[in-house]
C-alpha cells in the first residue's frame, strides 16, 4: 500500500505553468518566422490561453458569447483596418517611414503600422520581445473572437443567418444608421455577438467615442467574421510573420543606444555634465506642468486653484490653447525636449533647473528652495518604457559616454513613476514597492525605496507598501494567479511589467559596473490603472481618465519635493 497520495496542481501552479508555456509558445512561433493562427502552433497558442483565462479577456472561454470589453481593448491597441487583413508581419524598423505609406498609430499603444495593401498590414515592433508578445496574445484573442463570429453567422442548417446578411448590407453599403434602423442594427448586432442590446450599444459607443482610429464595432466584426468564413470556405489562411531583421535585431539594444546618445549629447551641448542628475520615467506632463503652469499662466486664469485643480482643468482637450503656452513658455526656461526620432517611442525632456523661477512655484511644493537653487540639479524626465525595454534604457543611459568611457553622468537619483494593477486597493490609489518579483523566475530584487506609505498619507487615497510582481504580460493575468500573489508569503500588492527590468539595469550600474554610485537613491511609487481581482475594474473596462490626475500629481510633487532637499 502506498503511503504517498497523488499530487494535485492548485489552479493557480496550473495557470502559472500555463504562462509559462504560452511564453515558450510564442518564442517559438517568433524564432520560425511565420505561423497561421488556424494551424497547429497557433492552435496551441490558444489552447493555452483559454487555458489560462486571463482576466482581461473576461468571456473568451464563452463560446456563446463574443467578449467585448476585450474586444474593444484590443481593437484600440492594433492599427485601424486590422480587421481586414489576413497577412500581419510583425518588422522592425526598415525604412517604411520614408515610403508612401500611410503611418497608422494605434491610440493606447504607440506604434508604426502600414497598411501595404488590402490584405496585409506591417506592424513595427522597436520595443523588444514584450511588445512582439504583446501583439501576438492580442492577435490570439481576436481570432478566437472572430472564430465565434463566425459561428453565430449561420443557422443550425448551416446557412447564413438573416442577421448577418443585414449587417453585410449595412457595412458594405456604409450607410449613415438613424433612429430606428440604428436600434435594429444594435439588435442584429447583440445575436450575431451573443450580448444583449446594451451590451453592444455600449461597445459600439466606446469604439466610436474612443479617441483610437477605428472602423467602428459593426465593420469590425463583420470583417472578423468574414476572414474566418473565407478561410474555412476558400482556403484564404491568415499568417502571421516576422521579418528577418526584426528576428535579427531582437534584443540587441539598437533603439536603446540611440535615444541615450540623444540625450548625451544634449547634456554635453549644454554643459550639464557636472551637475547632479536625476533620472524619472513618468509621463511628460505632469513634471512639466508642476514646474511650469504657475509662471506661464495668468493668476486670473489659475483663479488660486491649487496645482490639481490647475492639472484638471490643463487636462481638459478643450484648453490646448493654455496648454500650448505652458510648453512654450518651459521651452525658454529651461524645459528641452528630446522627441522620438530613433523608435523608443519614448520621448523625453531635460529641465534645468537653474532656469525656473522658484518664486512662481505651486504651493505643493515645499522644499528648501534656496538648497535646491544652489544645487542646480537636472531632471531627466522619459515617458513610460514597455516591458523588457524598461531594461535597454535604463542600462543604456546609465553607461559612460562614449566620447570618453572614463565620464559618466552624475545620477544622484532614479525616480520610477508608473500605472500599475493592484491588489489591495482600487482604481487611483498608490501602490510603494519594497522589491520586485519577476513572474515565471527565481529573480527577485529587493530595494531600498526611498518612498514610504508615510510620504503619501492623509492625502485622501490608499496607500499600500509591499512587494510588486513584474509579470510578463498583464494580458496574460487571471485570478488564481493573482490571487495566489496576494494572499501567499508574497503578500503582493500589485502589478506592473518594467521594476525588474529598471532594478536589473540600475543594479548591474551601481554594484558591478560602477557606472554610478552605489548610494544612487532609488525612488518607485505607482498609481493603479486598475483591479484585475474586481469583475468590471479591469484594463478593459476603460481608461483611469480623470480618476489618475490626483494620483499623478501627487506623486510628481513627491518626487521634486525629495530631489530639492536631497544632499548630495
């Protein structure tokens, strides 16, 4: 008899192995170069993800139902007219730019994309190997969708629903739907999606209020559907590839090295070099804003509003105007900006801040001015990075010039600002890291952050300190997995995609390398964009909108306040 009883993955080892395989899937799809989705690889990249049922793709093990948060998610980070095009070729950057072709960015995730012609669409990937998986679990996603399309297009006879026959009509004849005939194309719409009326309508709305370029719910799913249906009736397969140079290029630091020696040069140009240097990746407005929009805008115009209120109403599309004259005016004191020229997509600004007027500063800021005037220090202020390319930048700025390897910048700080998913917490709130934890290895960083839960406090959110998971893919996500990381010895408090990859680059820098200081003060605060564990509070709900100016801000005014007292 035996003493040992059959073991028994829980959910959450099954869904991490599952991850894990998906990872390993695509790797391998990516290293042969081409794959169709309905062929047997690509049918084991979805059998993994419904697998995994990842939360952000809600439904997508329904096959009753077309899951339509995600949908729309995933529409408004891939090019308008995907829809249509049965060949995608992921390339790297290899002239298309210069060409006639029309440049399609899509809204929520900035890449170049052409439309060569009818049925193929070049997608270009500069951001590494997360980005290439990124578009390829999107791309999963949406054929499986489109495979239900399909589906709910036929009768159980096999002919072709009246339903999908009028939504052929309506988005081939592209006619302007009103009144009633738009209430009977929302509800021809809900049986081919197996969604109710307002479900769709709601769908159909966000797309067309989306600020995302998109062919609208209606073309979009009967394209979906008839890729799937030529495919099955005409043997038109749909491909995805990846060029040679993309394959070749990967991981090689090209478009990292780049935009570093962009910045370089500039802080050679302006002989920034022996000034203390502070290094923050945030977004490129709200440091902007904070350092700026007191001095460049008339008190009539800020009324005594306190920096938020002024933050809100910048953010309003309506007051580009006021906007323009903030950038104007921090472009002839001391605000330059490096735009993305060598395909980061991530632009960035130098401040000197000899040049601000600190009389004109908002009130939120409360540091020692007159140490700080002395001091001069230079912000380095770069937009959000994406994944492992968190890791190319980072070890990229921090190398010494290449003029004279004997140079280096002088970085007294790293300030890592950035949206998150949390655990413990809701939408808006701020989340403080303690160490990061790479998902699917043993590598764990733990840091000294120079933040605490304290530095945020009776400030009116939620505040959280703890360990931060780095996933691989927040697309990739689901409940047990998550839930095993907050409630285990982990007892995490969030997730994000870059804080392994930036400690990787900062620690490599300041330990072995000695590229900077040892002592380098290390800053990482995040406000949640959402709550994977809360049913509706997911990535594919919507964005933060107003709910992340407050968050932003606070933290932007954190991160100045702790750089102007900073001793050297």
């Amino acid at each position: 008899m035996s003493l040992h009883h059959p073991i028994e993955l829980t959910k959450a080892q099954e869904s991490r192995a599952a991850i894990e395989r998906v990872y390993i899937e695509m790797r391998h799809l990516f290293n042969s170069g081409i794959y169709k989705p309905s062929g047997a690889s690509g049918q084991q990249l979805t059998d993994s993800l419904l697998t995994l049922r990842p939360e952000i793709y809600g439904s997508m093990n329904d096959p009753s139902k077309v899951e339509l948060d995600g949908l729309v998610y995933v529409i408004e980070r891939l090019p308008k007219g995907i829809e249509e095009c049965r060949f995608i070729r992921l390339i790297s950057e290899e002239g298309y730019h210069k060409s006639g072709f029309e440049v399609l960015i899509p809204h929520a995730r900035k890449r170049n994309c052409y439309r060569i012609d009818d049925e193929q669409m070049f997608i270009e990937v500069t951001r590494g190997r997360s980005e290439i998986y990124d578009i390829l679990t999107h791309l999963t996603f949406m054929y499986h969708e489109a495979e239900k399309i399909k589906e709910h297009a036929y009768d159980g006879g096999g002919n072709l629903r009246k339903e999908w026959l009028a939504l052929e009509r309506l988005v081939t004849s592209e006619q302007d739907l009103k009144g009633k005939s738009k209430e009977l194309a929302f509800t021809y719409l809900s049986t081919l999606l197996g969604r109710t009326y307002e479900e769709t309508k709601a769908a159909v709305m966000r797309l067309q209020s989306s600020k995302s370029n998109n062919n609208g719910l209606f073309h979009i799913v009967y394209w979906l559907g008839t890729l799937i249906i030529r495919e099955k009736q005409e043997s038109k397969t749909i491909e995805i590839s990846f060029s040679p140079t993309l394959r070749q290029r990967i991981g090689h630091h090209m478009y990292g090295e780049r935009w570093s020696q962009q910045i370089n040069k500039y802080l050679v140009k302006a002989k920034l070099l022996d000034r203390p240097i502070h290094v923050i990746s945030a977004n490129l407005h709200s440091f902007l804003n904070t350092l700026y929009c007191f001095a460049a805008l008339k008190e009539s115009e800020r009324k005594k509003q306190s920096l938020e209120d002024v933050a809100l109403m910048l953010s309003d599309p309506k007051n580009k105007e006021l906007n323009d004259r903030v950038e104007a005016f921090a472009s002839k004191n001391g605000l330059h900006l490096i735009k993305d020229s060598n395909g980061t997509n991530i632009s960035a600004q130098v401040i000197d801040t000899a040049k601000i007027n600190f009389d004109l500063l908002p009130t939120e800021i409360k540091a020692d001015l007159a140490k700080s005037k002395s001091k001069k220090p230079v912000l380095i202020v770069f937009d959000y990075a994406f994944g492992e390319q968190a890791y190319e930048i980072m070890d990229e700025l921090l190398k010494p010039l290449e003029e004279n390897d004997q140079i280096s910048i002088r970085v007294a700080s790293i300030n890592i600002m950035g949206k998150a998913g949390i655990l413990q917490g809701g939408k808006g709130d701020i989340m403080i890291p303690t160490a990061h934890v790479f998902e699917g290895t043993a590598d764990n960083y733990p840091i000294v952050n120079d933040f605490k839960a304290s530095d945020f406090h009776a400030k009116g959110l939620y505040v959280c300190e703890g360990p931060m998971i780095t996933v691989l893919g927040t697309s990739l996500q689901n409940k047990e997995v998550l839930e095993y990381f907050k409630s285990s010895s982990w007892n995490a408090i969030g997730l994000e995609m870059e804080g392994a990859h930036y400690q990787k680059a900062i620690q490599s820098h300041a330990i072995i390398r000695n590229s900077i200081s040892k002592d380098v003060v290390l800053r990482y605060a995040y406000y949640a964009s959402d709550n994977p564990l809360v049913t509706g509070n997911t990535l594919a709900s919507g964005s933060l909108g107003l709910v992340g100016v407050k968050p932003t801000y606070l933290i932007t005014t954190a991160i100045i306040n702790k750089i102007f007292r900073q001793e050297d």
